[in-house]
C-alpha cells in the first residue's frame, strides 16, 4: 500500500467517521441561512461620500451667482481633505455645488469637514443669500421599485391626491427610507390680485404678500397663573382653508380694514403643473394586465418611487409594498384608477 500523507490521513478520518454527515448537514443549512438573510442589493454597496451645498440668491443672474457665491465656494471646498471632484451649477438665484469624496472616505468624518469648512467661511456669504444648505446623497437613494397610478378617465390631479395617500400608507412598512412623489397636480391655494382693485384700496403686491407671511404663523406669547392653573397665551393662527384666507387683513382704506378677496380672487384646486408624467402601452403591455385597445394611447400618471434603508433587503421590501398595494385597492385606490409596477 502506498503511504499517505497529512491530507490523505485527515481524508481517511472522515470518510469512517459518523460525524461526517452531520457535519455536511450543517454546512448545508448555514448555507441556506445565509442565502436567506444576506440583504439583495440593487446597487454595488460602495462608500462614495457626496454632498449637495445649496446656496439661495433670489434676484441675482446666473453670472452673478457665479462670481459672487459658486466660485468662492469652489475655491474653499477644494482646500478639504479628501475630496476627489467638485460640480457645480449656477441658476438663476440659486447656486448648487455637489462635493464628491473620494471611495471608502468615512461619510461622518466628510460631513464635519464640509460642516467646518462651509461655518467658518460664513463671512464670505453676500449680502441677500441664505446660509448653505447640505443634502447628503447616497447608493440607497436610488429607487428599488417604482408605483405608477393611471386611468382612462383620471386627471393628474386627483392622481395626485391618491398619490399622496398611498405614500403615507407606503411609508408605515418597514425599511422604506423615502418615497418621492412625481407628476401630477399638487392642491393649492391661488391668489390673483386684481391690479384695478388693489389701485382703488391703495394696496400694493408686495405688502399682500408680505401679510399672509406674517398671518400665517402661530406664536407662544408667554403664560400667567390663575386661580392655581397657569394659562399659555398663544398669538395668531395658521390658515386652514380658503375662508380664512379670504378674511386676512392686507390693508386698511378709511379706517376700515381691508380684507384679501377686496382685492384678489382665490381659488382652492389644482396647482400650474411643473412636470408632467405620462404612461403610455405598449406591445408588451398585456402581460402588465393591460388590454390590447389601450396600445399606442397616452394616459395622465403619478409616479411613486420607493427607496430602501440601508443594508435591507430589496426583494423583501419590494414584495411587502405590493401585498400593501393589493390590499389598499377598493379603499384608497379606486377601481378605476390603475397601478404599474
């Protein structure tokens, strides 16, 4: 017999041993255990810290922005360390600096240093802009699943409002870390101002505006004590509907106030649209439970995009969002309205 060496003898001591299967039994179901609890991520999980620095400048053009908040900034965001690229974006009235770091820099050490560069140059600021505004963005920001609401009789706006009710439920699941509403028309209230009317109470745009800013606000005034309770004495109230709209006082003319709708119509309804979203079959629309006749047709549409937190598992999360989905039709859904996954 040939002689057999370390590998050879540890072999041998398996293959008698009675242990051996158990051992392969539990190589087994670890293997099982870890396919079922290892997260299924949509995107390579990389650490690429990135931050959005948001100046506001309202009035001033885009080359003003440029030379007086963009390029400042540019120049002492670079002097931080770590960081790999700047982009930047010169608006009117609005400025917009995306700092990248480099891969595997630690995302709280990068905040601070952005946190401490951007403080300590506060001074720099111009006269007339906001404070910097800093918007972390991560891998897990991108969407895992999509919701699109449509219908052959739907408008986008009570699209919308379905919308809205369906991220609220979304949002009660666990895990889901954002759901961002697109297309359709938000609910608002529009003021018109009559240029004859406002002429006639001697009342200008400006101060309009600059009363419902100032009405629609409630403060904490202070407290006193009586008969042994302490009363907390509150100041104005915020708007609830276009009523309370109509009485705010924007002026006064003779000694008597004069009242928003002396000078302006108001409309409570949908909002000018922004963006628009459009859901239109296709060949394959079939096989999504879309009849034949809909093909070739364009229809208005709400989209709701749905991101995960971190490290979860995107498969399960996908699952338990259409299960709520199924289970809210006939009740925040309406029969006639459709969702597209």
């Amino acid at each position: 017999m040939r002689k057999t060496g370390f590998a050879g003898r540890i072999a041998a001591a398996f293959i008698g041993s009675k242990l051996t299967p158990l051992l392969i039994l539990a190589a087994l179901l670890l293997g099982i255990l870890a396919v079922m609890i290892t997260p299924r991520e949509e995107e390579p999980q990389i650490i690429v810290p990135m931050m959005d620095v948001l100046v506001r400048f309202p009035g001033a053009s885009p080359s003003e922005v440029e030379s007086r908040i963009t390029s400042p900034m540019e120049r002492k965001l670079w002097e931080i360390p770590g960081v790999e690229y700047l982009y930047s974006m010169s608006r009117p009235g609005l400025s917009i600096v995306t700092v990248r770091f480099y891969v595997g820099e630690n995302i709280e050490d990068s905040l601070v240093k952005l946190y401490d560069k951007l403080m300590s140059n506060a001074d720099l600021i111009p006269p007339g802009a906001s404070p910097p505004l800093v918007k972390p963005k991560s891998i897990d920001d991108v969407p895992i699943l999509a919701l699109t609401l449509w219908g052959e009789d739907s408008d986008g706006y009570t699209l919308r409002r379905i919308a809205e009710e369906l991220a609220a439920e979304v949002k009660k699941l666990d895990n889901i870390s954002d759901v961002e509403i697109l297309g359709g028309r938000k609910r608002t209230a529009r003021v018109l101002l009559s240029a004859e009317r406002l002429s006639a109470y001697g009342v200008s745009a400006l101060g309009v505006a600059q009363s419902l800013t100032r009405v629609n606000r409630n403060l904490q005034a202070g407290t006193f004590n009586q008969q042994n309770r302490s009363v907390q004495v509150e100041i104005g109230n915020f708007l609830r509907d276009t009523g309370d709209l109509a009485k705010v006082v924007v002026g006064v003319r003779n000694h008597r106030p004069v009242y928003l709708q002396d000078v302006a119509k108001i409309l409570d309804g949908p909002d000018e649209p922004g963006d628009y979203v459009f859901l239109g079959p296709g060949p394959a629309g079939e096989e999504r439970g879309i009849g034949k006749e809909l093909e070739g047709k364009r229809f208005p549409a709400v989209t709701l995009d749905i991101a995960k937190k971190k490290g979860t598992n995107a498969v399960t999360i996908a699952r338990a969002v259409q299960e709520r989905v199924d289970a809210l039709k006939g009740k925040i859904i309406p029969s006639d309205v459709h969702v597209t996954l």
